[in-house]
C-alpha cells in the first residue's frame, strides 16, 4: 500500500473527527445535546476509528511487504510476522506507542520547518520519503500544518467566526467543488417515483433555481512573525499560530458569508438576496427608509416556510443590530435579549440573534435596497464546503530588515446559499 493511500485514509479519518467536533461545538452544553445530534457524532466517530484501523493495518502490511522484498530476510517467517502485526493493529501497546512517536515528529519538523525554511536545508534532505510527504505539499512546495495544530483551528472557528456558529451544513471535502443536486435535488412521493426530462428539484426551493455546485476558493492570510517569537518553545510557537490563523479566517470568513461575490471567495447572503441568481426572493421592504420597526421586524420570520422557521436565526449589519438592541415594547422592556450564558446567542422574538458585520449597512437613500437585517436557517439553507486542510508558506528575504518573517497561511473553504427559499431579508 502507498504512502498516499494510507495519508488519504487518514484524511477521510479527520474530516469525519472535525464534523463530528463541529456538530458538539453548537451546544454549550454537551449533556444537552439532542439525540440526533449525539446519533450523528457517534456515526462519524465510528467511522473514524474504522478509517484509523484500515490506515493502519495498510501501514503494517506495507511494512512487512518491504520486510519480505530484503534478502536477507526468512520467507518461512514472514506469515507468523504479518499475522501479530495485523492483530495490534486499534490496540495499546507498540502500534499506539508508534503513532504517538510519529505524531511528536511531525510537530518537531513543522516548529523545525518554521523556523529555518526546508528548502536546501540538509536536516530535510535526510527525512525518508513519509516524512517528507506528510511535512510538504507537492503540488505547491507549502508547508502542511500537521492535524494536531490545525485541528483546534476549526474547532475554534464555530467560536470565533459568527457566521459558523450559527450552524450551517459543514461539508468535508477534498475536491475543488461540492456537487448539492444530492441535496437540493432529492425527491420523494407515495408509490412511484417518475423522473421525466430534467432532474427533479426541491419544491422548498421554486420558483428559485437551485446551486447545483459550490467552488471551493483559497482564504489566505499573512502573518509576519518576530524572530525572537520563532526561536520560542515549540509549543507557544504552535499556539501564537493556531491563534493567528483562527482569528484572521474567522473574520475573512465571516466578511464572505455575509456579502461574498462568489469571485474567488464563498457567496454571502446579501448578495444572494439582491443581486446574484438563484435570488432569495421573499422579505420584508422598510415602510421608512433606514428605520427598523418591530412589527416588520418580526413579520420577516413569516416570510420564510414552517420548516426553515422552526430552527431560524436572525442575522445583522452592525448598525442595524445597534437599532434593534435599542427597540423596546408598550412596557419600555427591550425586545432584544442578550445572551447570559457563554457560548450561546442573543435572541430576538425567541429565535437565535447574530451581529454579521459584513452584511450592507443600512441605505442612507431614499430607496430601501440593502438587505441589512436577514432570517432563515443555516443549517438547511447554507452550505460551507470545508478542505480541512492549511498550508503554510515561509517569507524569509521581503520583511528580514525588520527582524521579522512572513507566512502564507491558505485554508480552502467555499460556501453557497443552498436552498434560497430557507431566507427572507429585511431591505431597509
């Protein structure tokens, strides 16, 4: 079995752990967790350890393929050898301790990797071919940010990224694009099913015409590094990075959510609301210009399906959510009720409420255009297509003067309205 093979055994393995820590990182408490949701986690978990086992039961059987290939080695022998290798394979023992040594080495030779480079470096000459594959993108010559850094970065990014936490449909993927017509264009009926012409599409989605297809776009981010901060430990290295990396694509994320252009970036909800097809039709138009008033504000969640209300959130710029924080009722109580846990959202009208500074503020002309405030479901409506992988590339000559070393973060993430029919927006 190859290198390859088994690294993509191990990849589909952490697509299914970060799914798994997406879907418990919407609840702030994890004794709460609904059953669906617990069911789900232990599907992926499941399949995860499956995945582990088959990576490294490929691993025991290539290493004794290449034990058997030397001359000098007993062919009589080599049954017995390959039969107890294959039976640790999931178990304590040598097979565990092995892949804690192999984890220490990757995270030594990234740290060593950041702070030296790795081109024409005599240390890196002398890795065998494994560890050259896991440290090095071929096709780029980028660093690979090894599972155990990168992986709290997305575990952090439904924290720290707005959008994210309001729980979206996360789809791992390692292709460049996420086929939806799976999802968007299923269908369902009593006694017999009839396909005629065209692929049927999701009646929660007409009149719109459904994203058939979500590019999956590169966000980078670069980050110049002190060399007195290189030369730190590894482990406060590893730290200052995954929190460089998680705040600066929390944010570009978020901008992208909101309003993208679907150039180069994911489609945001605004500009699925007014300018790009498949259009979200249906709203809520301001009767004044700029000025939010509760009784729209609160008809916009009728605008949308049963179905898409039921798990709705509200989403807004941040002068409109500065207006309805200030809204009150005919008792002067204030209709927006922040949040007094950590972790979960402010409500409005009962329904989760997020402050989305990308969405447009709210128009200064005399025509309502801008859709600053927005309702829907995320997790029916949005989808995120996630690589699950960072690269990192190293600057060493642009910022030397200044004693200081730039790198190239690049996460691969894209994103697409799904289902329009899920949102109404509030044009003002």
């Amino acid at each position: 079995m190859s290198d390859t093979s088994q690294k993509s055994l191990m990849d589909k393995a952490m697509q299914c752990i970060h799914l798994a820590r997406t879907i418990r990182d919407r609840h702030a408490d994890p004794t709460k967790i609904p059953g669906e949701d617990a069911a789900k986690m232990k599907t992926l978990l499941g399949e995860a350890a499956r995945l582990k086992e088959a990576a490294s039961l490929e691993k025991s059987q290539d290493d004794m393929e290449k034990w058997a290939s030397a001359p000098d080695q007993v062919p009589a022998a080599l049954a017995a050898d390959a039969a107890a290798a294959a039976a640790q394979v999931g178990k304590s023992g040598d097979n565990a301790q092995y892949a804690e040594a192999t984890q220490r080495r990757q995270l030594e030779l990234f740290a060593k990797a950041m702070r030296n480079g790795w081109k024409n470096e005599p240390w890196f000459a002398g890795l065998d071919v494994t560890e050259k594959a896991n440290l090095i993108e071929d096709a780029t010559g980028e660093v690979i940010v090894p599972h155990d850094i990168a992986g709290p970065i997305f575990k952090t990014l439904p924290r720290l990224g707005i959008f994210r936490s309001s729980g979206p449909t996360i789809r791992p993927t390692s292709s460049n694009k996420v086929d939806l017509r799976s999802l968007t264009q299923a269908t369902a009926g009593w006694g017999k099913i009839e396909v005629l012409g065209a692929a049927p599409t999701d009646a929660n989605v007409v009149p719109n015409t459904p994203v058939d297809v979500i590019e999956v776009h590169d966000l980078i981010a670069m980050s110049k590094i002190g060399v007195d901060e290189l030369a730190d430990t590894d482990a406060n290295l590893i730290a200052l990075i995954q929190d460089i990396v998680g705040q600066l694509c929390a944010q570009m994320e978020d901008d992208a959510f909101a309003n993208g252009n679907g150039t180069s970036k994911p489609w945001g909800l605004a500009m699925r609301a007014t300018q790009a097809s498949p259009l979200i039709t249906q709203g809520v138009t301001a009767s004044t210009t700029g000025l939010i008033k509760p009784d729209e504000l609160k008809s916009l969640m009728y605008r949308v399906g049963g179905r898409f209300r039921t798990n709705g959130a509200y989403f807004a710029s941040g002068d409109a959510a500065e207006s309805i924080a200030l809204l009150k009722d005919s008792t002067s109580n204030y209709l927006w009720q922040p949040s007094v846990r950590a972790g979960e959202p402010d409500t409005l009208f009962g329904k989760r409420f997020y402050t989305l500074e990308g969405l447009p503020a709210m128009t200064a002309t005399t025509t309502a255009v801008d859709p600053s405030v927005m309702f829907g479901d995320p997790a029916i409506g949005y989808l995120v297509a996630d690589r699950q992988r960072i690269t990192v590339q190293r600057l060493d000559e642009r910022f030397a003067e200044l004693g200081l070393v730039a790198f190239i973060f690049k996460l691969r993430v894209g994103g697409d309205v799904m289902r329009p029919a899920a949102f109404a927006k509030y044009l003002l």
